[in-house]
C-alpha cells in the first residue's frame, strides 16, 4: 500500500504573513507626509481635511487609525524647517507683526493670540486668531465699525472640558492680505481655556507683552 502523505500546503499559506502593525504605521507615516506636504504647499489648513486629500492621493482607505492632529502637526513642522526654512521665518515675523498690531488696536478688549501664530507653525495661509472678552458680541461690531473696517460675523465652534462644544460669537477681517479672526468670550467663559484641537489640552494663550517679546525673539513658546 502507498504510503500515507502529510496534510498538504496551500501557496498562501507558505507566503511570509504581513505585520498589520508595521503596515500600519508605514501607512500613517505615509499619511502625515503627505498631509503636512499638503498643509505647507495647498493652502490647506484644517488637519482632517489634509488627512483625506492625503489619504485620497496616496490610494490608501481612511481608517480609525489616521495620523492624529498632533502627528500631522509634527509633521508640518518638521517639513517646514527642512523646505521653508527661510521662509518659515519671514511668514512668522509678518503674522506676529500684524497680530501685535491687532492686540494693541483691541486693547480694550483684553486680546490673546491663540494657534498656530503664537505657536509657530505656520504657512502663508495661516490665519491669526484671537480671543477678546467683551459685554456682548455687537460690542466688537461697533468698534470695528466705529473704525472703518469691514467684517464677517460669523461663529467659532470650541470643545470645552467633558466634551462639551460651544458656539462662539467671532468676526473675520482683512489685515494686509492675512485673515484675522476675533473669538468673543465674555468676562465669566473667557476664565476657562477651550481645548486646543491639535494637542486636545487646554489652548495656549499670549497676551501683548507675551507676544511682543515673543516677535523680538528672545523667547519660544514651549
């Protein structure tokens, strides 16, 4: 009688399994390249919306494991000082020279300038954000009016603690050829910090003298 054989071997189970876990961070490396590449060269600012045009060009499935905002930002950063070094510096300086101004015309208002300007990591298309405290909304209205300056009124969504989103009033002009959006709180809300949507911990603010001396660089924000 012939011999009996063993259990015979289909070819994929002879091919070499795949590691999910090392594809997956190719994969998100990949991923916060192209975003951040996206970021510094299209203009493109908000980090979900790179992800999916990254995602979207490099032919990969959007996931549950995307890059989160912080890798993205990370990434940007690192591209920035690898291509646009130069440049990095000069967009830097012109932000935060025009954010000043817009602190020391709104002074009464008590401004901070939050994002990516007080932070550093920016791209011509960086717009700067501030936080003014004031009675009511019209109140920021009028004063811009009262100066001659045409404004968007519009409303700033901001994640606060436990979850909670609120709807900010915010105006939106024009200073030189930058977008200067101003986030409204009143003196009880502006006492607590929204969460930052890049770091998800509490916003970092710089009030004038902290952003004056941040623009004469003796200081980095940490």
């Amino acid at each position: 009688m012939p011999g009996k054989s063993g259990p015979r071997r289909s070819p994929a189970a002879a091919r070499p399994r795949k590691t999910p876990g090392r594809n997956d961070a190719v994969q998100r490396q990949r991923l916060c390249a192209e975003a951040a590449r996206i970021m510094a060269e299209e203009g493109v600012k908000d980090h979900l919306s790179a992800k999916r045009k990254a995602a979207e060009r490099l032919g990969l499935t959007p996931s549950k494991s995307l890059p989160s905002n912080q890798e993205i930002e990370a990434a940007l950063a690192e591209y920035l000082q690898l291509f646009h070094r130069d440049r990095l510096r000069e967009t830097l300086s012109h932000l935060r020279r025009l954010a000043l101004e817009a602190m020391r015309f709104l002074a009464r208002f008590d401004p901070y300038l939050v994002g990516p300007v007080l932070h550093g990591t920016v791209t011509p298309w960086s717009e700067i954000q501030l936080h003014v405290t004031a009675e009511t909304a019209e109140e920021i209205g009028w004063y811009l009016t009262e100066h001659n300056i045409a404004y968007e009124e519009t409303e700033r969504r901001l994640r606060f603690g436990g979850e909670r989103y609120e709807n900010l009033p915010a105006f939106r002009f024009l200073a030189d050829t930058s977008t200067i959006e101003i986030c409204v709180f009143t003196k009880k809300t502006v006492r607590e910090r929204p969460y930052s949507p890049v770091t998800g911990k509490p916003e970092q603010r710089g009030d004038l003298k902290e952003v004056s001396t941040l623009l004469s660089g003796l200081i980095r924000p940490d």
